[in-house]
C-alpha cells in the first residue's frame, strides 16, 4: 500500500536561521586537492625568524609541487546521463596580471561565455543559485558552476567546444554517466575530444562528500522536512551531514540506483528500479501531450491523483484496520482507470499527479525495504528528478516517516543532481 499523494501539498517553509557547519575533514590523497590553511604558527623567541624562513620555503615548494601537479584551465567535469548531462565548471578569480597577459584567447572566450550567460541556446541553463564561491581548488581560489542541459542537445555542446577549439587546450575530458560510454565516439569526431570515463557511482559518492565538506554558510546542503506527517506544520530544516556513516543513497535520475555507504571507500550497490524521472515525464508526456520536466510537474501540482488511483477506502469503504492500512492509501495506482466513466471526468493534471504519485511511491517502497535489510536509519535521496520537485521529496519524507513509525529520516541534498559531475572533476584535479 502507498501514499496517496493528498497529505502533501501544503509548502514547506526555509528555515530562517541556518546553524553553521562544522566542516568534515576530507580523505587526504596524493595530488592537489586540499584543505590546508595558508598560514602557519611561529613559535616565540629566537626561533621565529628560523621558523618563518623554514616555513616560507615549505610554502614555496608546496606551491610549486601544486602548480607541476594541477592540470591546465579550463576545469571541467561532466555527468553524462540519460535525460540530462551536467556540468560543472571552476572559474578561477586569482588570475594574475602576468597569467591574464600569457592567457590563450581561446580560454578566456570559453570563460567569458560560460560566465555571462545563464542560458546557452533554448535549453542550456547556469543554476545560479547552486554556485559555490571562493572555493580552494589545487591552490587556486575561484566559483564553481552548475550547467545543465538535456542530453538530446549534447551534439550541440560538441559543436560549440569544437567552435571554440577547446581541443587546443585539453586533449582529455573527465566525464561519467552512461553517456561518456554512448557518445565516446561521437567526442572523437565531433570535438576532437577523447573521454576519461569514470565510473558514476564513484564519482557519485565523492561528489556528495566534497559538496558538503566545503558548503560552510548560507543554506545548509543537507536538510529534512520537519513534521513530514503533519501537512500543516510541515518545514523544511537543516540537517548537519556528520559521521554519517552508514547511510543509504538513492540516486534518482532516468532510473534509480540504491547504494548501501559505509565509509568514503566502502560502498555497494543494493539495487535499483527502471522507474524513475525518466519514466514519469515519458509517461506524462504520452498521457498529458506536455514536452518538458518542468511542465509535467506544473500539472501535477494541479492536479488530483486521488480520481484516477483506487484507495483502500475504495474497496473495504474506510480502513483495513486488521492490518493497520488507512483508508487513504493507495491501494492499485490508476486502479480507478478501469472504469470508463471515471477515464471521462479525469483532466490531465489529475493523470500528471497520480503519475508522479506512482514513481515516488514506489522508490519510497523500495527504499524502505533496503534500509530494513541493510540495518540502515538515515536515507539521503539525489538527482534531477527531485530538482524542483517538491511535491515528491515530501511524498518521499512522509512515506519513509509514516510506515517506519518515525525509525527512518529522509534527507535531501541543495545539489541535487550534480554530484556525478563534482567527482569527475575532483577526479581531473586529484586522480585516485
């Protein structure tokens, strides 16, 4: 039995004061990426001078170690998924007056271009509102960029590299995703690009992890929905990523993936479903005629998925009480669609809802069944199909509260989607 999707539509509310993060320290690897302070102690008396000389040449030779090490601008990483591919990119703000005189003019076009705009062609979007700034990246200070634009335009994006020959710059791209196995080829020929493919659920955990080890003021990353079962009390809160080990990860995208995490390296995945955000805006677009994501969920939010499911009310006219089932649980998803009558007086808003009630429904299902089986309390959910997508991250909170009897919280992450393509490029800056 599921949720019914009717518990949930009142807006959460952004909590007003958010606490400050206490920073995870990150794994320390071989390469560039750090969290080291600039600035070190001396120590009183005689000694200073010394120390100071001593550490100034450890800082010299640290900076120079970095910049051998570091590889050439522009930093990129790319998650190449089935509906979307996303970007990241790190635009340096430290740029010296000797390095902006040396600087190839293809580089500073593709900066300029990616930087000015927030929108590229019809369908090419800068999530403005996810940029992280001054962030410290193989001893470089600078913004990261969060691009995204949907898969099917990706030739497009290879034109536009190749326009700016960006080959002349980098011979080699991080990417991960289905996609940098798919359009390998498509690089080559296209943009004279060769792929470094990385697998995405390394990239997807490495991602997660960073994000939320240097996202230290403002919104916190991490947050929950406070009161998930009461749609009058129901706010949004901060939620402190600590220790979070063991948690279960669910990647919601085309498709869905679930994976057990115990530690930064010790990971595996426990299943996954083909029903996913791929599945609700194809089935929305056969069902409503609409074309895009962010229009199937516009309906849904109108509509009513209570007329076109069949509840347990339904059937047994109120509670199946021996078993703890209430009335207004889903009892057969678009059940009431036998019924011809019933198909006439549906509108497609109502059909958009109980769609997205349906995916939801049955990711929290199985969710719920792999955090028993794992042992496992805490449940982070992630991807694009949560991006703007209220309605389902508090479908999602209710289900994991209600039928765990309160054992289990749903966490959700700012940066939904964009963490396959945060560990490419840590990937590119600090090989493991």
């Amino acid at each position: 039995m599921a949720l019914n999707g009717h518990q949930r539509d009142v807006e959460a509310t952004d909590e007003d004061e958010t606490p400050t993060k206490q920073l995870r320290s990150m794994k320390e690897k071989p390469g560039c990426l750090t969290n080291e302070p600039n600035n070190e102690t001396t120590t009183a008396g005689g000694s200073a001078s010394s120390d100071r000389r001593t550490s100034n040449s450890t800082a010299r030779r640290r900076n120079d170690s970095l910049k051998k090490s570091r590889p050439p601008f522009p930093w990129f990483g790319m998650d190449i998924g089935g509906t979307l591919v996303k970007l990241v990119y790190f635009e340096p703000k430290d740029i010296t007056a000797e390095e902006e005189q040396e600087e190839v003019e293809n580089l500073k076009s593709i900066r300029r271009y990616l930087t000015s705009n927030t929108a590229y062609g019809k369908t090419g979007i800068r999530d403005v509102h996810l940029e992280l700034q001054d962030l410290t990246l193989c001893g470089r200070t600078g913004n990261l960029h969060f691009i995204r634009f949907p898969t099917h335009d990706l030739p497009a994006f290879l034109q536009m590299g190749r326009n700016k020959h960006f080959s002349s710059l980098h011979t080699t791209l991080c990417a991960t995703g289905g996609g940098a196995y798919k359009f390998e080829t498509d690089f080559r020929l296209m943009a004279d690009l060769q792929l470094q493919k990385l697998d995405e659920l390394d990239c997807l955990i490495r991602g997660v992890l960073y994000i939320d080890s240097v996202v230290s003021s403002g919104p916190s990353e991490c947050y929950y929905f406070e009161n998930p079962t009461d749609p009058e009390h129901c706010v949004q809160r901060p939620y402190t990523l600590e220790n979070p080990y063991p948690l279960l990860l669910v990647n919601i995208g085309s498709g869905v993936s679930i994976l057990a995490v115990y530690s930064e390296t010790v990971y595996k995945r426990v299943t996954g479903t083909s029903l996913g955000g791929g599945t609700f805006l194809g089935l929305c677009c056969l069902l409503t005629g609409c074309s895009t994501f962010e229009e199937a969920l516009e309906m849904a939010s109108q509509g009513e998925s209570t007329r076109v499911d069949k509840l347990v009310r339904d059937i047994y006219g109120g509670d199946y009480e021996r078993f703890g089932l209430p009335g207004w649980a889903v009892a057969s998803s678009f059940g009431n669609m036998m019924s011809k009558e019933k198909r006439e007086s549906v509108s497609k808003e109502d059909l958009a809802r109980a769609t997205l009630v349906t995916i939801t429904n049955n990711i929290g299902s199985i969710t719920r069944m792999c955090a028993l089986n794992e042992n496992i309390e805490r449940v982070v959910f992630v991807g694009n199909f949560l991006r703007v997508n209220t309605l389902s991250m508090k479908l999602l909170a209710y289900a994991m509260d209600y039928w765990s009897k309160g054992q289990l919280k749903a966490l959700f992450l700012q940066h939904e989607g964009y963490f396959g393509a945060v560990g490419a490029l840590l990937e590119l800056l600090n090989p493991s």
